[in-house]
C-alpha cells in the first residue's frame, strides 16, 4: 500500500512538472505569435523592480518613441549580450539617438547609440522567477531533471496500471473472492 502511495505522489509529481512546464511554454509561445519575445533577467542589475530569474515579455519599440525613465533593453556595443536598464537621458545626434542608461541597483552608466529607426526591446510584462527553470532546461541534467525524467514516470505509471492486477470490490472490502 505504502508504495502505491508513493507512486500516486511520483505521478502527481510528474504531472505537475509537465503541466508547469506546458504553461510556461504555452506563455512564451502566445506572446512569440503577437510580435513580443521573452527575455529571462541573468543579473540583479535592475532589482528591485527586476530580479535574476525573472522572465521579461518585450515588445520591439523604435527608438524614437522611448521617453526618459522608461526601462529599455539594448544589444551592447561590440557583444551579443543584451542588457535591461532605465533610460536616463536621450540626445539626438543627426540620425542617431544616444542614450544614457542605468540600472536600477547600479552606479555606473552607459552610454550608446542607435540609429533612431533602431529596433528596442520594452518589458510588458514579468514572470517572476520562471527564468531559473528556463537556463536549467539548457542544461543537459535540466533536460533530464525537467522533461525526460517525468515523462518517464508518466510512461512507468501508465504501464503499472496496465499490468497491475485490479481488486475486486470483495478484496477492497477484506474479503475473499
């Protein structure tokens, strides 16, 4: 009885896991198909308003519509790595805008440019914490932890149940058949 128990307590796990994780998915992949994109916050640079884990859903903004005070997320000049933080200044230069940005925990500043017909990301929503999930499932034992191993215990589950032999009304009451 005992392990039957634990194995109620294994499946409900599993399907937890993949529930969760099918919302998740199915959150990221709604906003994809509206044009926004899902960005997960890896630093503490703009806490408290956002903390390491965090998933931001952005929508692209022209850089000529971004005001003073908004919260941006630019590519950093000569790297692939994308940085959120608050607009503190704007200046026009010819056909570029300079920003002047800081995050929100932050004491220095950074300045860039961009073309002002530029593309930016602007955060419209957050899921807290739902990032960790999402770099773990980049990990090969995320991927074990997180997809295939509750698909294994769905699968065991279900093969235990087709297998295992039924009680009778008569066993489940103590008696004999």
């Amino acid at each position: 009885m005992r392990s039957l128990r634990w194995a109620q307590g294994g499946m409900l796990l599993a399907w937890v896991a993949i529930a969760f994780t099918g919302m998740l998915l199915l959150t990221v992949a709604a906003s994809v198909l509206i044009g926004e994109r899902a960005v997960v916050v890896l630093s503490g640079s703009m806490e408290p308003a956002f903390s390491p884990g965090d998933v931001l859903i952005e929508r692209s903004v022209e850089p000529r519509e971004v005001e003073v005070g908004q919260v941006v997320t630019f590519h950093e000049p000569g790297s692939d790595r994308s940085i959120t933080h608050r607009v503190r200044r704007i200046e026009r230069r010819g056909s570029k805008l300079v920003f002047t940005t800081k995050g929100d925990a932050d004491n220095s500043i950074q300045r860039w440019s961009i073309d002002a017909s530029g593309e930016l990301g602007q955060p419209v929503r957050m899921i807290p914490a739902i990032g960790h999930l999402a770099m773990l499932a980049k990990t090969p034992l995320g991927l074990i932890a997180l997809v295939i191993l509750p698909l294994l215990a769905l699968g065991g589950w279900e093969i235990l149940r087709i297998w295992r032999p039924r009680e009778t009304a008569a066993e489940a009451r103590g008696g004999h058949a």
